[in-house]
C-alpha cells in the first residue's frame, strides 16, 4: 500500500524550505527578474547574498551522503524541496539543482586525481555558494536528438583526442548549458575516438578553469532569469586522461539515460512548483478581490478555474512522486519520468495562463508575480529536450 504521508523529518525540511523560499528567494527572484543585463544581476550583490544563504542552510549538499560531507537526506526529500523551492523561485531552484552535479562524480573519483578530493571538499564546505557544476552536453547543433543512437551521422561536435597521457578537446557547448556562465566544474560529454553516432560521447569531469577554456556571454532569456546559461569554448584544452569518468559506447546510453530521468522528474517538479505558486497568488487574490458586489471567488467560472489548476497540479504531483519513488528503490523508469515532465510543464503552462485570466488586467503587470510565473513555465516545456521530442522518445520505450 502507497503512503501518502510524510515522516516527520521530511516535513520539518519541507517547512524550513518554504520559509526560505518565501522569504529570501522570491523577493530576491523578482529583483534579479528585472535586471536587463544578465552579467549584472550574476555578479549582484542580491545573488551572491542568496546563494550564501542557501549554502549555509546546506541546499547544495543536502542529498550527498554524509560519508563525503553532505546532509544524507532521504531519497524522497529531494522531490519535496525542489518543489517548494520552485515556488519561491524556479531559476534558484534549477540552480541549487545542477550545482552538486559534479560532487558525485568527485567523490567516485576522489583516489584518481588531487582535484577531485580538493573539489570535493571546498563543495561540501562551502558557505558562500562560490562553487558549483554544471552539465555541458546541449550544443549549438545536438540538444532533443541526444537519443539519437544508431545513426553515424548525428554525433558530438566536440571532439577529444588522444594524445599521450591528454586528451585534446576542441568544439563548443550551446548557450543553454545551466550554470554554465558560473560554474567551477564540468561533466563534460564530447565526440572521442573513430566511433560515429552518439554512442562515440565520452564524459569527462574536469575544473572549469583549465588552459584553453572560456565562456560566452549569460544568455538573456525569457524566463527562469535567476539560472545562469552560457557558452562553453574548448580551444586546444588538454584534459588528463584521469579525469575519464565514462568512455564511449554501451556506458554512454546507460548514462544519459540515468541523468535524463533524474532530470525530467526534477523539470516536472520545477514546473508543479511554478504552477503551484501561480495558483495560491490567484487564490488569495480571488478571495479578497471585489467585482459585482461579491469577492471574484464566488463567481462559477473563477471557482472553476481555480479548481481545475488544483486538480491539476494535484495529478502532476501524483504522477512525479511515482517517478521519484522508482528512483528512490533504484528502479527508474524513463517513460514515466519522461510523462510525468511532460504532463507538469505542459499543466504549468495552462495553469500560469488560467491564474493571469484570474487577475485580469493586473495580471500582466510587472508588478504582479503571475507574469513571472507564466514566463518561468514557458522554459520548462523546453529544458532538457522539448516536450514533443521527449514524448516521442518516450513511446520507443513502450
């Protein structure tokens, strides 16, 4: 029998975690959403006094074992916190969610090479959120056909070659590479060898600081405006052969498949998060606004749409928390996680539109967070491959 309820620890940190997202992060979020230039809100002091804050209550760290310095937290927390920390900002969220990508990597690998110890340990410590990784896969050429297999000719551009104890890496990462303007760590997955077709990607876990690398500018985006997204340039970058974390072949489908289904459960969460924000604007705004000579609340087609967004939302929870506890028993399944994105990024969607027709006029101002919202829905339909090359992906598995 599936149980609903929470244990007591889970729900203290989901407590805790509202709080902070209500009080620090969506002020925050609002502030750095109107800075036209995205350098300038990344380097802001709002940012930086945020990221230091999330930090030191541990949100970076909070599902590494304790055996390498994290929080231990139980597998289902993870769900729970993205969620609510979606509601206070979607942007922030995505970032404390990419930021520990490397410190897994780290620690299996902290034996092979002094920087994988160093990296870990300045991570975990950390209070100031001064470091973090990212994921540089998307490029400007391959992003929703990564599960391309079988076909020689769509393949990384980005090339590694072997070169004594290096390997030389030329090429460039898309602009849509989360943190990827702020971080100070890579999984890196690139072309290597004479192999064709996606099956030939490598990855790599390296610093972000090595000889030949650079970043283009932030990228100035739509919504989720507190995520930085940048380009990534390798020019002649020499990586030491130790920092081979995964070589071509059978091992990179089973690796992409594993990130990807971690992933589009987290994007659905993100997306139940926004929705959910959206909707207890709109509720509270339904209840106490006065058209009619009654609050808005009592009119049918208000009572309705509120009441179909909470159906909504309430279906896409459902849905995650069956694709997170496959995780958690470590049997995840691809299609449902790929259904359970699809379904909350498109609900978010329909849901932020329905929450602005409640506000009427004042929902389009910049000066209401249902903009913000609507805005923020609309990126996670797209993060992490498009929703209809997802779905499709999905059905193959069927």
């Amino acid at each position: 029998m599936v149980d609903f309820a929470l244990p007591e620890e889970i729900e203290k940190i989901r407590d805790m975690t509202r709080e902070f997202a209500q009080k620090e992060l969506r002020p925050a979020a609002a502030e750095l959403d109107l800075m036209q230039d995205p350098e300038a809100a990344y380097t802001s002091d709002t940012m930086r006094r945020v990221l230091s804050r999330a930090y030191e209550i541990g949100f970076h760290k909070m599902m590494l074992g304790r055996d390498i310095g994290g929080l231990g937290a139980p597998a289902m927390t993870s769900t729970i916190v993205q969620e609510e920390l979606a509601v206070g900002d979607a942007g922030f969220a995505s970032h404390l969610l990419v930021a520990p990508m490397i410190a897994g990597s780290a620690a299996a690998a902290k034996d092979r090479h002094p920087f994988y110890a160093e990296y870990l340990d300045a991570f975990v410590n950390d209070t100031k959120g001064e470091h973090g990784g990212a994921w540089a896969i998307t490029e400007p050429q391959h992003g929703s056909d990564l599960f391309q297999f079988g076909q020689p000719s769509i393949h990384m551009e980005a090339n590694a070659v072997r070169d004594g104890d290096d390997y030389v890496v030329n090429g460039q990462k898309s602009a849509f590479v989360s943190n990827g303007w702020m971080a100070d760590a890579f999984l890196l997955m690139v072309h290597v060898g004479n192999g064709d077709g996606m099956e030939s990607t490598a990855t790599f876990a390296i610093p972000g600081d090595l000889p030949g690398m650079s970043r283009g500018k932030p990228l100035n985006k739509l919504g989720l405006r507190t995520l930085n997204q940048g380009e990534v340039f390798f020019d002649d970058v020499r990586i030491p052969a130790e920092f081979l974390v995964m070589p071509g072949g059978p091992a990179y489908k089973m690796l992409i498949e594993r990130i990807v289904t971690g992933g589009n459960t987290a994007v659905g969460t993100l997306a139940v998060g926004v929705a959910r924000a959206a909707y207890e604007e709109a509720l509270a705004y339904a209840k106490e606004r006065v058209q009619g000579d009654t609050v808005i609340f009592d009119h049918q087609v208000v009572k309705m749409t509120l009441f179909n967004a909470f159906r909504q939302i309430e279906a896409a929870r459902a849905l995650l928390w069956k694709s997170s506890w496959l995780l958690s028993t470590g049997k995840p399944h691809l299609p449902t996680a790929m259904a359970a994105r699809t379904f909350a990024s498109d609900m978010a969607m329909q849901v932020t539109a329905d929450m602005i027709q409640v506000f009427g006029g004042y929902g389009i101002s910049k000066e209401n967070p249902v903009e913000k919202f609507y805005r923020d829905a609309k990126l996670l339909q797209i993060m992490d491959g498009t929703n209809e090359v997802v779905s499709l992906r999905a059905a193959e598995e069927l």
